[in-house]
C-alpha cells in the first residue's frame, strides 16, 4: 500500500524491491514503511535482504538518495546462478561526463568462466551525431580462453554535410555469444559484420561509398 504525503513525497507501507526479472526474483529488499521524496532521500524502516524468500540480513533503518536526474554513482548489484557460468556477481557504475555524454563501468564475477570488465560509452554531439560504443572483456579462469567484444553504433553529419553512418562489430570467437549473449545482445551468430558508410548530396547529384567487413566466426 502507499500514500501520497505531499507534493514531491510519499508513503509506502510493505513494499519490495528488486531489479530481478521474474514472479520469483533471485533476491529482494523488503520494508516494513518507506518515506520517499523525489529530489531528496528515501528513508526505509526495518529493512530485510533476502535471497529468493530467505532474509539473510536486517537493517532497522536505511536510507538512499532519490534524484530525478541524471547523477553518477553504483548501480543496484545483481546476482544469479547458471550451469554454464556458475555463481554470477554483476556490478556496474554509471558515470555522468556531461549533458550530452554519459558511460557504465562493468565489473562481473562468473564462477565458472572467468572476470568480465566492460565499457559503455554514449554521447550525442551537434544536431545529429550520437552513438554508443561497447566493449566487454572476460579473463578466463583455468581451462578457459580470455574472451572479447566490441561494438560501436554511430549516426550523424560530419563537417561539409558528409553523413556518416558506422556500424563496426568485432568478436573475438563464436563461443562469445553463447556464453555472454547478454553483453553482446546475441545469444548465436556465425559472423560479425562491420559497416561503415558515408554519402554526400549535391542538388540532385549524390556520391557514395560503403565498407564492408565479414568475419567468419566458425574458423
């Protein structure tokens, strides 16, 4: 249940929280009462942590900082199990860089592959130009290569209205998308493509070109 106290605050009473996707999520934070105004901070009261439905540590007061913009800091940590990689620790940082550029920090432990350290990176430059550049890397623990990815997507207008277009792609083996599909948002794929385009207009008259890169991931 919850309640409106005043204008930018509120009242929760019973409330659970969790960044876990599912009916049953791996683990949860629960309140007895919650207080919580927007700009400001968030006051929680008999605080429990569970894993899945077992609390596992109590806090009789926490409290955290509510904005309604953009701010730097640790992201909420998720954790997880699976055959493949075993115990998972996933923790990240967003960092703001400016009003038009921001970046996450990622540091994962998988049990059974290895230590993942990733980089996101977004920015939005002149009227058009914005992209986002990733780059993830796993040192593999015993019996496991080290494993990478990069992907940088751009759309924009360079100087002398060149209008750029760049989709580069690289994978460092086929195992990457089935061990790490998350990362690089594929979970199977026989190549990695890399594209870049520019083209230029002129009244009527238009002049283009395209590079094209193919990398055969079954070799």
């Amino acid at each position: 249940a919850s309640a409106k106290t005043a204008e930018s605050s509120y009242r929760v009473y019973s409330g659970a929280f969790s960044s876990c996707d599912g009916p049953n999520p791996s683990w949860k934070f629960t309140a007895r009462e919650l207080d919580v105004t927007l700009g400001g901070f968030a006051w929680a009261k008999h605080v429990k942590f569970h894993i899945y439905d077992v609390p596992v540590f109590y806090l009789p007061v926490f409290g955290y900082p509510v904005q309604t913009e953009r701010q730097s800091g640790l992201l909420i940590p998720s954790v997880g199990y699976s055959d493949k990689r075993g115990a998972q620790l996933f923790m990240s940082y967003y960092q703001v860089i400016s009003q038009n550029q921001d970046a996450t920090f990622y540091l994962d432990y998988l049990s059974r592959l290895g230590l993942g350290k990733g980089l996101e990176y977004r920015y939005f430059f002149g009227h058009d130009n914005t992209g986002a550049m990733k780059g993830y890397h796993v040192s593999g623990f015993s019996g496991y290569d080290d494993q990478f990815a990069f992907d940088w997507l751009h759309r924009g207008t360079l100087p002398n209205q060149v209008r750029l277009i760049a989709d580069i792609e690289f994978i460092s083996d086929r195992d990457f998308f089935s061990d790490f599909g998350e990362a690089a948002g594929e979970y199977n794929k026989d190549k990695a493509e890399s594209v870049i385009a520019a083209s230029r207009h002129w009244g009527k008259n238009n002049l283009a070109g395209q590079v094209k890169y193919t990398k055969n991931l079954e070799q």
